[in-house]
C-alpha cells in the first residue's frame, strides 16, 4: 500500500486549479446506462472512486474509455443487470445504478453500498422514492432486489435532503411514465450538474438549483456530451491549506459563487481570500484568529444541507481552527464517524476536547508535530495532510488510497506549490 511522506512548516505558493467534481461524474456514469447512445463526458478526475464505477461498468457490458480527464461509455449492449458485488460494495454510488437498470430492465439487483466508513448512511431515503414510484423491493442480507415493471411519476417529498437519493429519484422519474415533483430536494452543485447533463441528454428537468424539481418523463433519452464542474470541496480543501500553512494560493477556476457560506463559516476562523473573475486567491501569512459571537460566546462551525457549510468541510476547518488563536465549537451533525480523526490531530499536539461523537471544542493556536497518521477516509485524509505540511517535522499518512479515491494526483500537485511531500510504498 502507498503511504505520504511530509516534511511540514513550509510555505507554498504558486497556482492550482481544482479537479472535476467526483460527486457530479459518478451518478452521470450511471446515467450512461439511460441511454443506447455514446456519451462522452469531460472534466472527470482520474481517482480511485471513478475507476472503480467504471469498472463496475464495464462488467455490466458497458463500452468504457477513459483517458484525459473524459470518459467515452456505450451502453447499447449491456447484458447484466446485476453489479459486481465485489467492486460495487467498494463505492456508495454504486447504488446509483438501481434507477437506470430498473428502467432498463424492469430489475435490479444492488450490493449494499460501501465507501468511507463514518457511520451509518441509511438508503431509506432512496428506497422509499423508487417504492412510491412502483418498484418492489426485497431487502437480503447482502444486497437489495428491485423489480419494476413500469416507473410512474409521482408527487414525491423526499424524508431528508439527500444528495444521493435526491439523484436516485431524479434518475428515476426522467424515463418514467408521466409527471414527478419532487420536494425537499438536495440542491448541491452537484446535484444541479447531474440535472444539466440528463437535459443534454433530452430530460426534462426544471426547478434546477431549487429544492423543488420538476420532471417530465420522456419515451427516451439521447447521447451527448458534457463536462462536469469543479469540485468545490476540493477547492474548500486548498482554501483551507493555505490558511493553516500561511500561503499564498491561486485557485482558478473555482467558481466563488458556490463560496459563500465557506467564505462565512472560515470567517469565524479569520481566513479571508479575494475573488477575481472565477479565481479564488487566498493571501500568505493571514493572521488568523476566531471572531467570537457578538454577546462574547464561543463560535459555532457546523454543517448543513445545501446552501449551507457542506459536512465534508468540516475535517478541514477543524484542523485550519488549531492554527487560530482563540475557541471555536466544531458540530459535525450528519456521520457518527466523520470527527473520529481527531485523536490523531491530539497526537500532533492540538489543543481539541472531543465532547461526543459530533462535537470538537479547538482551542488554538497550537504548534502541531510531525507524526505516523492512518487515514480513515477521504476527507479526514485530506485534512490529516493539511495538518502535516503546517507540522514541525516529518509525517507519515498510511492508507494513501482512501485519499486517492477522492484527490487527483494530489502529492504531484501539491509538490508544484512547494510541498514536501512523496508518495512511497510499503
């Protein structure tokens, strides 16, 4: 297995520009299944995550080609309806594939999903969309069975915002017989990607960008080409590297508007940053320190839906909050695992009681020191490298492939800002 070795207390500069969003490119390579067309889409980060589906893919039958950050898929002959248990059960959106093979084939059978182990992530919200839309479903101890002879579009009001059920319904109702609303809607960047690319390829989508969506169904849909923006929790990420390392980063392309609530919520820690044009560019050697709430109280960060701090951020602004003078309440509300981490950042000498599985109170600022980390999942790992170049000394950060899964070459493009960091093997 890989491992990062970190020699940390170094400054970086230079310019970065942020990879595609994995989170748009893994439902549109399920949405390939919709369509007996080619489909070609552009801006998809070459990640352990992407090559995973794709293999799951191709094991269905799938034509696959993936080369230059684009992905060229034909569907026209899958012949399995069934995904690869083994490689499915490694990504959570290989569940994903329940909407397109049911309305391919009238069956599906899905492995329970995998991905980051931060707690349970419950499917209810996507099974309860596909029950309504007249999927019978038999859970079994390993995998889900869905039979459907037709979908029918429905009046739907999701139980929580999920990202992922809100696209399995959306997947769902653009082949389905009629019309679908679908309420309490995720509305994440995204999401709003994957409804762009299904009307490029002849769905119609309205209420984009809202939480309330329309959906007409149509007889089919057609191939196109699409490219998929950029990962905004990959540029929160390289926003918050800069911070806690007091350098000077250019991220193009990053799309500030998608910014605002992280622009918010790394306030209340003093990181400030300037826009030009879709540039984001945080200056070196901030001053950072917690802005207490207005009557003297302890700051809150916390996450929340879309267009609120996303849960995914909230590993980087804890170990940004180490590096500012002052407290701060970090509340972690959607995973029982993400703040497991947090015993590694106390090896490293952080001043952070963990209150319960949800809460962090951080109080900095405090030198960290290098140390032997193990990265649990894709976030933490990114964090724990943010936490190792601010670090006096040499870092080692294991299971390297849980951060791959999730970053593009992320210690080769961290090294052309002035990182010292190298991949090495164990």
């Amino acid at each position: 297995m890989d491992y990062f070795r970190i020699e940390g207390a170094s400054p970086l500069a230079g310019t970065i520009a942020p990879m595609g969003n994995k989170n748009s490119a893994l439902p549109l390579l399920a949405a390939s299944v919709l369509t007996d067309d080619p489909l070609v889409i552009g801006n998809v980060p070459d990640i352990g995550d992407v090559r995973t589906k794709l293999a799951v893919l191709r094991g269905m039958g799938v034509e696959a080609c993936f080369e230059n950050n684009t992905c060229r898929l034909n569907a026209a002959s899958v012949r399995d309806e069934d995904p690869a248990a083994a490689l499915a059960g490694q990504i959570r959106t290989a569940v994903l594939l329940a909407a397109p093979l049911l309305a391919r084939f009238g069956r599906a059978r899905i492995p329970r999903p995998g991905g980051d182990r931060i707690g349970r992530r419950r499917l209810d919200t996507h099974l309860l969309a596909l029950q309504a839309m007249g999927a019978r479903i038999v859970a079994e101890p390993e995998r889900y069975t869905l039979t459907a002879r037709q979908l029918r579009g429905c009046d739907l009001f999701l139980d929580e915002m999920s990202v992922t059920g809100t696209e399995q319904a959306i997947l769902a109702a653009v082949l389905a017989e009629g019309a679908t609303t679908i309420a309490n809607a995720a509305m994440e960047p995204h999401v709003q990607d994957v409804c762009r690319g299904l009307n490029a390829m002849g769905a119609r989508i309205s209420g984009i960008g809202t939480h309330d969506l329309a959906i007409e169904g149509v007889p089919r849909l057609h191939g196109t080409r699409f490219d998929i923006g950029p990962d905004y929790m990959e540029v929160g990420s390289l926003i918050g590297l800069a911070a806690a390392t007091r350098s000077g980063i250019r991220i193009v392309g990053a799309k500030p508007q998608e910014h605002r609530m992280t622009r918010i919520m790394y306030g209340r820690l003093g990181i400030a940053w300037k826009e030009d044009g879709e540039d984001i560019v945080v200056p070196a050697d901030q001053e950072l320190a917690v802005t207490p709430d207005f009557d003297g109280a302890v700051p809150k960060i916390d996450d929340m839906p879309w267009p609120g701090f996303p849960a995914d951020l909230i590993s980087i602004a804890l170990v940004v909050a180490t590096q500012s003078r002052g407290t701060v309440l970090i509340h972690q509300k959607m995973f029982d695992r993400r703040l497991v981490f947090v015993d590694r950042l106390i090896d490293m000498g952080a001043g952070i009681v963990l209150c319960d599985p949800h809460r962090a109170l951080v109080m900095g600022p405090t030198p960290l020191r290098g140390e032997r980390l193990v990265s649990p999942d894709i976030r933490a790992g990114m964090a724990l490298i943010i936490a190792a170049l601010s670090a006096e000394g040499e870092s080692t950060i294991h299971n390297a492939g849980q951060i791959d899964r999730g970053y593009e070459r992320l210690d080769e493009r961290l090294r052309a800002l002035g990182a010292k960091i190298e991949r090495l093997r164990e």
